[in-house]
C-alpha cells in the first residue's frame, strides 16, 4: 500500500513521508502518508488528501463536465444524471457545437459530452475541433443514434466514448467515471454483438 501510495504523490518524490494516518473510504482502511507540512494538498487516485498540523481532511475530488445538446430538456434531464453523482459539476452548458467548441476551449473541462446532431456544428466535427484546441479534454457522444457506424465515426474523430440517449440512465455515469480516468468507453445496446475495430 505504502509504495502505491508514494507512486502516486506527484510531487513528492524524493521527500521525507510519514505515515499520518488511516481513513476509510469504500468500506477500505487507507494509510495515508505525507511530509506533515501544512496546507499540503496530496494527490492519490481519484482523491485528495490535504496534510494539516493536527488531522488529514478528506474531499472527493471535482470532476468539471461541459454538456451540449440543441434540446433544453435533453440537457436538463443529463445534466440531473452527471450531478447526482458527488463531486461532479456541469461547469458549462451549450445548444449548439459551435458554441461546445468555444466553451470547451474557454472553460476547460474534463470531460464534454456532445449531441451528435446539434446545428452550426454537428458533434463530430465539434469533436475533432475540441480535439485540436483542448487535446487534454475527453468527448464522450451522447446520441439517439445507436448503431456501430456512428460509434467508429465518434472514435475516428477523437471521442474516447459513446453512449446512446436510451441508454443515458444506465450508462452516462459509467462513462463519464471511465473518461475521467482516461479510459475509452463505448456502450453497446443489448440487441447488438461486440463492437469490431
């Protein structure tokens, strides 16, 4: 646990750690280490862990997410799942790709998720665009359109995943939670086999 958790303490390599602590987090006991320096804030997975004088302060990391869609209640009914979820924020909201393209460039989410069909711009060419100004921003393609030729499209253009409107409730979080870890995901509806590369 100790040598994981050192790995994963950017900045800190190379300095003096102490074992502060325990906390319980999912049910499982973690040592939590750290120079003791106070108003230290110590990265460790999906978490972060701030090194006080006296105690170690937990808080769930904040994932920012820029949601598009030309339709008002699709993006009242998305942005309901994706903050649900503790910890997450819809840092911006657009109605067309046009304006998913500027947002994401100005706001700089983790994660955009795109409509498909949007006017101005569709999500795919939305996409390559937020792919070319914000490399580091992961798209994620919610659409009504469920067949595999659209998800090959979404992945050529740059989107790391896909998942269908019919599908949001069940599998919008999981893709999210997979994006924010820099892992692809791309849902398929049951009626269909395993997606070909």
């Amino acid at each position: 646990m100790r040598s994981t958790l050192l790995k994963s303490m950017a900045g800190f390599e190379g300095n003096e750690l102490a074992a502060l602590g325990q906390v319980r987090t999912g049910g499982e006991s973690v040592t939590v280490f750290g120079n003791g320096s106070p108003g230290t804030w110590v990265e460790c997975w999906q978490f972060r862990w701030f090194v006080g004088r006296v105690s170690v302060q937990w808080r769930e990391s904040l994932l920012r997410i820029l949601l598009a869609d030309d339709h008002e209640r699709v993006r009242k009914v998305l942005r309901m799942i994706l903050e649900a979820h503790a910890g997450w924020q819809v840092c911006g909201v657009a109605s067309n790709g046009r304006e998913a393209v500027s947002l994401t460039v100005k706001l700089k989410p983790d994660v955009a998720v795109l409509d498909l069909e949007m006017p101005e711009l569709n999500g795919l060419e939305a996409t390559r665009q937020i792919k070319e100004e914000s490399p580091e921003v992961e798209v994620l393609i919610c659409s009504m359109h469920d067949s595999d030729e659209f998800r090959r499209a979404a992945f050529e253009a740059g989107a790391r995943g896909y998942v269908g409107k019919s599908d949001a409730g069940q599998y919008l979080m999981e893709a999210a939670e997979a994006l924010s870890r820099h892992q692809a995901f791309f849902a398929r509806h049951p009626r269909h086999g395993p997606l070909q590369e």
